[in-house]
C-alpha cells in the first residue's frame, strides 16, 4: 500500500515561486516513476513534470524553464519547484507513483496553487 501526502500549495502574486512536497510511504519509490499533475477548474487533469526511476525528466510545455521537478530517494520524496508562476497554473496539483511491475499507480490528495494577477 502507497500514502502519497502532499504540501506546499498556496497562494502568490505572479512572478511568485512555490515549492511542492510529496512524500510518500511504503514500498518501491526508488524504483517507481514519480510525477506531478494538476486540474485546472473546468480543465481536465494534465502532466506537469515527470521523473524516472533512473531520474529522466520531461514536462510540459508550459512549465519548460519555469518548474522544476526533483526525487529524493532516501527520504521518498518527489518535490516541484515553481517559479514565474503565472495566473494559468492555478490549479489543484497532484503527485503521482507509479510502478509498472508492482502495478501500482497511486495518487496523492491534492494540493490548490492559486496564481493572482
């Protein structure tokens, strides 16, 4: 059983950074591929930035240069930096775990990030 707990949302001006926490419990982080999602009002949910097990990233085009996704193996957690935040991130950001072998894709209880003009 994977508990995914996130932290860090909140609200800021644009131009403002935050960082988002995910730590997660149980078995299998070092070897699962971890991520970030979110769901704008109205939108559907969306990948914002991945990372591999062997710590590939990739993002979204419209967090390229701004965010900034991180594994901690250790201490099992997977953090997003976000900086130049604009008004269109505003959204509930979820971490995601997932282990294909383990067929496990566990998700987290989200976060709300609100962007103000």
């Amino acid at each position: 059983q994977v508990r995914l707990v996130e932290s860090g949302g909140g609200l800021v001006q644009a131009g403002g950074s935050l960082r988002l926490s995910c730590r997660a419990s149980g078995s299998f982080f070092s070897t699962s591929n971890l991520g970030w999602y979110r769901r704008a009002p109205g939108k559907e949910r969306e990948m914002v930035a991945v990372v591999t097990s062997g710590g590939v990233t990739n993002y979204a085009d419209s967090v390229k240069g701004r965010f900034a996704i991180a594994r901690e193996n250790a201490g099992g957690t997977v953090t997003l930096q976000m900086n130049s935040l604009k008004p269109e991130d505003t959204a509930v950001y979820y971490c995601n775990l997932q282990h294909t072998l383990r067929k496990i894709d566990a998700w987290g209880q989200g976060t709300q990030v609100t962007v103000s003009s």
